[in-house]
C-alpha cells in the first residue's frame, strides 16, 4: 500500500511539474505575442493623423473623422482601417493595449479606460510649430517609429526653414473663418504667420484662441493680408453665409486672400506647410503691390 | 382697464379730438423714428460718430466707411424698421381679430413656425438654388402655424385655449426646428439655433433686404385693409355680419398678412419675440381701443422699439454682440407677467 501510495505522489508530482511547465510555455508565448503586435486605438482625430502619417499598418482603429474628406487631411491612408466613435464600449470590445486620446476626450471615457488598466495617452493639439514637432516624436515613440518621427520632424522644420522671410517686413494679416472668428496670438495658425513673416493683428488684441469680430470691425481693421479659414464650405449655414456678405467681398476686392482649409492647420501635419506656403505667397504679392 | 373690456369704438367721444390726438402721436412716433434711424446710420461704438470717416482725407478711409454705411449700417437699420413695423403691427391686428390681448406672433407660434420653414429650406440646400426660397420657406411656415393656430384653437376661442394653441405650437416649432438642425449636414447649424430662435439683426446685407422687404410690404399692406373689419367685429361677429364684412375674408386677410411679413422677417433675422404683444399695449393708453386706429401706430410703435433695441445690442454688448430677441424678451417677459397679474386683480380671470 505504501509503496502504491508512495508511486501515486511521485507521478503526480511529475504531471504536476508537466503541467507547471506547459503552461508556463503558454503564457510566455502569451506574452510574446502581446509584445509583438500592441493594440493601439485611437480615439482623437489629431493622434488620428499622426499616426496615419507615421504607422498605418500599427493602428487598430481610427475615429470616424479620420476617414471623412472634410474633416482629415490624411483620410485617404484611413481607408482601410476601422472606425470607432470613441465612446467606451467600442474601444473597450476593441481590447486595446493602449489608448490614444486628446486632452479634452470625454473625462469619463478616459477614467474607464484608465479604471479597466489600459493605459491612455492623452495629446494637447499644437499649440505651436514646436509643439507639433513634440507631438509627433511622442506618437512616433508610443508607435515604436522613432527614426520616422525624428525624420519628419526634421523635413517639417526645414520646410518651415525654407519659408522664413528674408527681411524685417511685416505685412498685416488677420485669419477670418465662417461666423466671423478670427484667431488670436496663440495657437498654432498665429504660430504659421509669425513663422512666414506676417504679423497677426488680432495678436495685439489678445493674446487668446481668438473671438468674433463684426463685419464693420474687420473693415476698420483693413489688413493687407485676409487667412480664410474655410471649414465644409460647401455645407450651408449661416456662418459660412457670412462670408458672402457684399460688404466682405468689397474688403477682398482690396486686399490678398489667401484660403486655407481649417482641417490642415488643426492637427500640426505636412498639409499645415501647404498652408504655409501659401501664406508666404500672399505676403510677396502683397509687398510686390508696395 | 382689465382684459375682459370689450374693444369697442366708443362714439360718444367727439371723432375730431380722437382723431387730432391720433395724428399728433403719429406724428411724434415718426420723428421719433427718423431720429432713431439716423443714430443707427451714423452712431457707432462707443459714441463715436461715421461722419469724420466718410470726410476723411484718405480716399481709402472713406470708401471704407462708405461701405461700412452703405452695406452694413444701412441694410441693418432697413430690417430693424421694417420688421418691428410688421411685428407691432400683426401683434395689434391679431390682437383685434382674435379680442385676445395676449396675441402677438412669437406667442402664437406664428414666428417658431416661420423659423422652421426658413431652417428647413436653408440648411438642407434648397435656398441655394434660389435666394428667394428662403423667405418662401419662412412664410410658408408662418402661414401654417396660423391655420394650425385656428384650426386648434377653433371658431371663437377664449383667452385661454388661444394661449394654449399658441403655446403647443411654438414648442412644436421649436423642437421641429432643433431636430432639423441636428440633423443639417454643416456642423455649425446646431449652434445657430440660438439666432433662429432668439433673432439677430448683426452683420446683414443689402441682399437680404431686398429678399425680405417686398414680403414685408406686401404684408403690411394686406394687414392694413382689414382694418375697418377689426372694427366691425370688435363689435362682434353677427353684427360685423349685418354691417357687411365677411369674417372669413377678414381672418384672411390678417393670416395671409401676418404670414407673409413675419415670414419674411422671420427667414432673414430669426424669431424676435414680444414687440407685438408690448407695443399695441402701450399705444392703447392714447389712442383708445379701437383696432383700426392701433394699426399705424402699433406699426411705427414696432418700429421704434426694434430700432432701440439694435442701438442697445449694438452699442452696448461686451464683446460678442447681444442677440436682439434677448433685449426684446428682458422687456417684454416681465410686461406680460405684469399683464397676467392685472387680469388677475382685476378679477377678470384667464378661464
């Protein structure tokens, strides 16, 4: 009986020690395989983009907007890829390893994530040129690109670089967008003009995101350079009507327009130097007329 | 004064001083109103003046401030005219046909109909195709929230089941409004709602007056004709009846007025509110009760309190500019409170 008993223990604690040892083997390669392919989602359209521009093929899901012609510039590298409406369910069934979001995604979406251990990084849009060079070296990092990211930042600097004005000029410029916004000294479209050699009027107002301006203020103000900003022109509300007014079509009619569609200057991606560039020409025509 | 009064002409007053002080009000309100134009045209922010713009040595500074009179100053004050002259005068006319003293277009529902028409036929393309779709679109709204104002409220309602239609209406207007701008395909039309229904005056053109105005004139025009009929039925219908107006051709003639100017200024300017409910009431002190001589005086009334108004929003706001309905409202909300709480003490009741 004993030595029965005695054979017993020893054979289990052989399988015992198999079993240990098999599913040991499984969660390693578990492990492995988690390492090799994260799950990244993204739920903010900036990320959206950066990471369109930096690694597709890393990208689980994009947001909705990323895909749309009017809303993202990079929506045709979006195609493929599958949309989420970021709220919490789709990206928690999603199961990703990380989340990519903005700094004013939904507070509650956000604290889920983070309550179910996913890890959230949370992206301020640019503010600046440098802050869309940060941005893109973080995503880049988090991606696992961290050669494209120092790449692109240095082709972004040096097309900024080759727009940068020759001398002290400054013509006056004023970003108008549909309603009447005009953009103030911070954010990243002032951060363009000052880098082309135009100086921002509304920067002497406030030093903020920008306000409302009426028509007949913008018509005091007459700069030699109107930025419009245009957003799903083709849509029609009473906003983008605005820029239809007559009293606006005479103040064109005097200056230098240059048109810039907002999607481009929001995100900090190379349709941001398209942009550039055609502020940098409006600012020679305008001191060729001098 | 309680709200039960009967609005009859009272011909034991002698006709010629009513009429000597009917001319002499007309008359102070127009001037009033020529003053009040001439500081829309030329008042700007902060007490300062176009004239030394438009006599500036600078060619440049000049067109300038030729545009800014021309294009901006000149079309806003049009509207303000226009459009509170069609609002005080809808408020007195349907204060006369309907004997309701709480009439007037925003209650009603007559302006949360005309903003869905114009809502619905701009933000869903189809004023794109033609300008004047727009004001269509308003007035056809307007008209329709008036036939659905009589068809509910019936042939002779009381002052209660009237406010009540009037009441379901314009929430039906205004929760038909927001759906449909929800789903309007610009992303901006969700915020606009806030000028469909509070009413703005800002930043309108030239464009938009010649859209609204022939509407406008067309209405008034209609609504000024049935004035001998209010009176007729102020004394009420068999014996308008006997005297030979037609009670249908009156309601008509006040519907398809009322509808085509409030339309009309409903789809170029928003729903402005409670300047056809103030008005008649503050005229009817000197003039009397008699609707047909309230008419004119409600219209250039309107008129007069509108254009105060813009100068308010225009002047005055902070930073971004007030919306006109919000100054309309401040005074127009605690009239009708103080309305309400006249009738109340007067016993005369709301039954």
């Amino acid at each position: 009986m004993n030595g029965k008993a005695e054979k017993h223990s020893k054979l289990h604690r052989f399988a015992r020690l198999i079993c240990f040892f098999c599913l040991a083997v499984f969660f390693f390669s578990l492990c492995q395989s988690a390492q090799a392919t994260p799950r990244i989602v993204s739920t903010n359209l900036c990320t959206d983009q950066l990471g369109l521009m930096l690694a597709p093929e890393k990208l689980l899901s994009v947001t909705w907007m990323a895909a749309d012609k009017e809303e993202s510039p990079l929506w045709e590298k979006a195609a493929k890829i599958p949309v989420n409406y970021g709220t919490a369910e789709e990206i928690l069934s999603l199961k990703p390893d990380l989340v990519l979001a903005g700094n004013y995604t939904t507070r509650f979406t956000v604290d889920l994530l983070q309550h179910q251990k996913i890890p959230v990084y949370e992206m301020r849009p640019p503010d600046s040129l440098k802050g869309v060079g940060d941005n893109i070296l973080k995503v880049a990092e988090i991606l696992g690109v961290e050669e494209k990211g120092r790449q692109t930042v240095l082709l972004l600097e040096k097309a900024m670089a080759d727009l940068a004005p020759q001398d002290g000029r400054r013509p006056k410029a004023l970003v108008y967008r549909a309603g009447g916004f005009t953009s103030g000294g911070a954010g990243l479209v002032d951060d363009l003009i000052a880098q082309v050699g135009l100086h921002n009027m509304m920067a002497d107002k406030s030093r903020d995101w920008g306000r409302y301006i009426s028509m007949e203020e913008l018509i005091y103000l007459h700069p030699d350079v109107i930025i419009l900003e245009t957003y799903r022109a083709h849509d029609p509300s009473l906003a983008n009507a605005l820029l239809e007014h007559p009293a606006f079509k005479s103040v064109l009619g005097r200056t230098v327009v240059v048109s810039i569609r907002s999607p481009d200057v929001t995100c900090g991606t190379p349709a941001m130097i398209e942009a550039a560039k055609a502020m940098a020409a409006a600012r020679n025509q305008v001191l060729q007329r001098k | 004064m309680s709200l039960a009064e009967p609005m009859t002409p009272l011909s034991e007053k002698p006709r010629r001083r009513e009429d000597r002080k009917g001319l002499y009000f007309n008359a102070a309100l127009a001037c009033l109103l020529a003053i009040l134009f001439f500081l829309s045209l030329f008042l700007g922010r902060g007490g300062h003046f176009l004239f030394s713009e438009l006599n500036a040595v600078a060619q440049d500074d000049a067109k300038l401030a030729w545009i800014v009179l021309t294009d901006i100053r000149l079309p806003r004050a049009l509207l303000a005219l226009c459009i509170g002259a069609s609002l005080g005068l809808s408020g007195a006319a349907l204060q006369g046909l309907l004997r309701n003293p709480l009439a007037e277009p925003g209650l009603v529902g007559v302006s949360s109909g005309a903003a869905l028409g114009a809502v619905v036929v701009f933000y869903f393309g189809l004023a794109s195709t033609h300008a004047l779709i727009l004001p269509l679109g308003g007035m056809a709204g307007a008209a329709g929230a008036l036939l659905l104002l009589f068809a509910l409220a019936g042939r002779d309602p009381d002052v209660g089941t009237l406010i009540l239609a009037g009441v379901a209406i314009a929430a039906l207007g205004g929760a038909l409004s927001a759906l449909a701008l929800n789903f309007a395909p610009s992303p901006y039309a969700a915020l606009e709602i806030v000028f469909w229904m509070l009413g703005s005056l800002a930043d309108r053109s030239m464009e938009h007056v010649r859209l609204a105005l022939p509407f406008m004139a067309l209405g008034i025009v209609l609504v000024a004709a049935a004035a001998r009929g209010l009176d007729a039925l102020a004394l009420g219908e068999d014996t308008a009846q006997s005297l030979g107006f037609s009670q249908r051709r009156i309601k008509l003639l006040v519907i398809i007025g009322t509808g085509l100017s409030v339309g009309a200024s409903v789809s170029v300017a928003g729903a402005i509110s409670f300047v056809g409910l103030v008005v008649p009431h503050l005229i009817r002190p000197v003039i009397g009760h008699v609707p047909s001589r309230g008419l004119l005086p409600s219209a250039l009334g309107g008129a007069a309190m509108l254009m105060t108004a813009d100068l308010i929003v225009r002047l005055f706001s902070p930073t971004q500019e007030l919306k006109i309905g919000v100054v309309t409202a401040i005074v127009g909300a605690p009239f009708l409170i103080h309305l309400l709480h006249r009738a109340r003490k007067s016993g005369a009741g709301m039954s």
